[in-house]
C-alpha cells in the first residue's frame, strides 16, 4: 500500500469493521443481559411466591390462623404456574435432574402441608410441623439457587458489556494518537517543508525538496511536480537572461564594429606603410611596426573574445570572479556608448575584495544592464556628458561585498521608484526598451543570495548599490 488514498482507505476500512463488530457485541449482550434480567426477575417471582407461602405456612401452623389456608392455596397455584413457565429456562440453566427435584420437592411439601390444613387447630402434631418445615427450606433453597446462577451470568454479561467499553475506548484513544501522528509527521511536516521551499522559489532561489526515489505516495508526488517547477522556472530564468544579453549585444553592437575598426583601419595603415616604405626603412624601424601589426590584431582579438565570452550560452556555471576584471570587461564593451554620450567611466575599490564564487556569464548580464540603463539616464539630460561610478567594496571581516553602481543622469521619479524593478515597466519609448532589465537583474542578484536596492534624486542621478555574501552561496549546488 504506497499511496496515502490506499492507506487512508485501508485505515478507515479498519476502523469501520472494528466499529461494526463493536456495536454488534454490544447490542448482542445488552440483549442478552436484557433477557436474564427478565429471567432473574421470574425467578425472583418464584422465589417470593415460596416465601410468602412459607409465611402463610408459618401464621397457619403457629398462629392457627385459619384464614391464611386461602393464601397458601393461592401461593401454591402461582407457585406451580410460576414453576411451570420458568420449565425450559430451569431446563436450559440447570438441568432437567434440578427441574424435578424442585417439582417434587413441592409436591412432597403439598402433600405434607394438605392434611394440615384439613385438620382442625391444635390437631397438626409436632412431627408434622417439623417435617413441613424442613421441606419449605427446601424449596427455598432451590428457588434461591435458581436466581443465584442467573443473576451470575447476568453479572458476567455486564463484566463483559464494560471490558468492550474499555477496548472500545482504547482503541479510539489508539486511533487519535495515530491519526494525529500521522497528520504531523507525513502531512503537516511535507507541508511546512513545501511552504518553505516556495518561499525560497520566491525569492529566485530554486532548490529542490528532498525526497526519497523510492517514495510512491501522493506528497512525493507533490514534491516531484515541484521540483519539476523548479527547475523549468530556473531554466527560464537562464533563458531570460540569454535572451536579454542578446539583446543588449544587439544595443552595443555598432560601438562593437567601431571599436573593431580603430585596430584594423591601424591594422591596414601599419601595413601599407610597409609594403610603400619598405626600402627606406631600416631594421628597427620595420621591426617596431610588425610589433604594432601584432599589437593591434591582439586589440581588435581582445575586442572579440570578450564579446564572444559574453554572448557564450553557459547558463548554470559558478566560478570564482573576479569583479573588478568582469566590471572592466563590462565597461570595454560599451566603451563606445560612454564615449559617444561623452560618459567618464570609473571604478574604486575599497577594501580587500575577494573573489566571489558566481555565474559570471549572468553577473555580466547585471553590469549590462546597469551601465546601459545609467548610460540612457545622462543621455537623457538636457546637457551633455557625464560620470558613472562603480565601487566596489568590503568592509574588514563584513560578510558581504558591496557593488555601487552610480551616475549623475535624470535620476527616477519618486512614485516609479517602487515599479522599476517589475517585468516590463520601462519610461524608454516603444521599441527602445523591454522592460526586462532590471527584472533579470533582480532575479540574478536573488538567486545569488544578495539584495539589490535603488536611491535615486531627479535630476540629480541614481545609485544602485547590491550586496552578495562572501562564499559559495546555495544556488551554487
Ligand atoms: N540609472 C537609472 N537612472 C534613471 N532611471 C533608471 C535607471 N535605471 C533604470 N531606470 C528606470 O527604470 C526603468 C526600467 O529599467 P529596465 O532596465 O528594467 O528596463 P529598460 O531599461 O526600460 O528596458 P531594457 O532594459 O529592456 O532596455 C527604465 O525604463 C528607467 O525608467
Ligand atoms: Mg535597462
């Protein structure tokens, strides 16, 4: 049984049968108690019917109280009518020897007690008296004996009614402590485990709930299709920021084409003065311009290994980064955004700052995106140029690095604040902007385990500043 359905159905299949035979055994010897007490209750009739004899017997042969005859001939009728009912119960109980012992033990008595009757007052001798008497205790006792034995059983059947109460409620009690453990441990645990991984997926960290391979029940279940989430949401992400740095490729491109230029144009300048001048030229000379021919290919190699590294699709590698080599690499490929807008780039460091264990590629993605965002802000203001400022720094056994991305453009109005980070909103005109920007960087400095925030004054400039902990954050598995 793997599923909680089955076990659930198992378990209240169990306790249905239990309750059914319960009830049964319960209303099975109520009835049964019900019947001997009607029988203890004939028997008690029985027993009174001789005893009210014996009392008439008593006035009669003591008293000479002639009027009891009357009495005693009306207690031996309902005697022996009573006897006579009670025929298969005494039967059943004690068996058929008891039964007529006790029919002629009263005949015996009727004919002991019939002459004395007849006789007149002080005519019954001592003898008779005697011998009647003795047969009376006799029926006592057998009318006592009959009573005794089903008042006994009756007994036995209230023992028994209570020992199924007991059981009864112990296994109740048994079934609450199970059920409640069983809703903790397999339920609500699952559930407060599940609760968190959502808010982890929340905050753009997607690791997946543990579970066991072999596990087949409905919770499993739940924890494969949310890994399954997980990981497509995770994978999305990845492609977002694909898509977004072919994107912001697609923004810097023709800067790209004119940072190429410069090398090459030298390029074809350097040999051309070669091939003309080739004669004049002496050793040093010509040896110096092959070392500008090497120099600037490396340069024009230089400008396309970085755009290439960029470009390159590794979405989910984590490796130690330097940031102050990924800033300047960032800034190399919009070099010509911050000439053209007339934008002095420049970094600071502060502190000892060491590597940090991250996505590079999707890190890049980030600096992309802060700098082309600060680049469109001074490109915005009415005068021209400006500064955009990175600093990079760490306090002396702080846990965390500090990223400040910082420029003096328009800056953000104060009820947009709050929007900027959210898919889609943009204030670039249509076609210009996604939108997506900082949401993907959002996202990236989350599953990072940082925290990204914004300052802005209008007309004044904005400053992001980002924190990433020191160390391999969770992500990184
Ligand atoms: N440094 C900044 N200075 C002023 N405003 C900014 C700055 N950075 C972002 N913003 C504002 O936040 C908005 C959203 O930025 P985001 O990068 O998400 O999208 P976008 O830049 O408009 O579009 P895309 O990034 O797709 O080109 C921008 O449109 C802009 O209004
Ligand atoms: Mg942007």
């Amino acid at each position: 049984m793997k599923t909680y359905r089955g076990k659930i159905k198992l378990f209240f299949g169990l306790c249905l049968a239990f309750l059914v035979i319960v009830t049964m055994l319960y209303i099975a010897n109520s009835f049964d108690l019900y019947h001997r007490l009607v029988t203890v209750e004939r028997f008690d009739d029985l027993l009174d019917n001789v005893l009210e004899l014996r009392r008439y017997e008593k006035n009669l042969l003591f008293f000479k109280d002639m009027q009891s005859r009357d009495k005693i001939s009306l207690y031996l009728r309902k005697t022996e009518e009573t006897y006579r009912e009670l025929a298969d119960t005494i039967i059943r109980l004690k068996g058929r020897r008891d039964y007529e012992v006790f029919g002629r033990d009263l005949e015996k008595y009727k004919s002991l007690l019939m002459p004395a009757m007849a006789a007149a007052p002080g005519e019954v001798t001592r003898e008779q008296i005697d011998a009647i008497r003795q047969q009376a205790r006799k029926l006592v006792d057998d009318a006592t004996g009959f009573s005794r034995i089903e008042r006994q059983s009756s007994e036995a059947i209230l023992y028994r009614l209570m020992a199924i109460l007991v059981v009864f409620i112990g296994f109740f009690f048994l079934i609450t402590v199970l059920s409640y453990r069983l809703l903790v441990t397999r339920i609500l645990g699952p559930l407060a485990q599940m609760k968190s991984a959502t808010e982890l997926v929340m905050q753009n960290n997607y690791r997946p709930v543990d579970l066991s391979p072999q596990a087949q029940d409905e919770i499993s279940d739940l924890f494969r299709a949310f890994n399954k989430m997980a990981r497509e949401i995770d994978t999305r992400c990845d492609q977002l920021v694909q898509s977004r740095k072919m994107a912001s490729i697609g923004t810097f491109t023709s800067g790209i084409a004119h940072e190429l230029n410069n090398p090459i144009n030298n390029i074809s300048l350097v040999a051309q003065a070669l091939i003309e001048d080739e004669e004049e030229l002496d050793h040093a000379e010509r040896h110096s311009l092959y070392r500008d021919l090497i120099e600037q290919s490396r340069r024009a190699s230089g400008i396309v290994k970085n755009l290439l590294e960029f470009s390159r699709t590794t979405p989910h590698r984590h490796e130690n980064v330097d940031l102050e080599v990924l800033v300047d690499k960032t800034a190399a490929l919009i070099k010509n955004e911050l000439r053209f807008h007339r934008i002095r780039f420049s970094k600071e460091v502060r502190g000892d700052l060491p590597s940090l264990y991250l996505e590079k590629n999707s890190f890049q993605q980030v600096f992309i995106n802060l700098f082309l965002n600060a680049v469109h802000a001074i490109g915005e203001k009415a005068e021209k140029g400006g500064e955009i400022k990175v600093v990079l720094s760490r306090r002396e056994d702080d846990p965390w690095v500090t990223i400040e991305v910082i420029d003096d453009g328009v800056g953000i109005p104060p009820d947009k604040i709050n929007e900027i980070f959210d898919p889609f909103f943009t204030t670039k005109k249509e076609g210009e902007g996604t939108g997506l920007g900082l949401s993907v960087t959002y996202n990236t400095i989350r599953k990072h385990d940082g925290t990204i925030e914004v300052q802005s004054t209008p007309g004044r400039g904005t400053r992001f500043i980002i924190r990433l902990p020191v160390g391999e954050p969770h992500a990184a598995v």
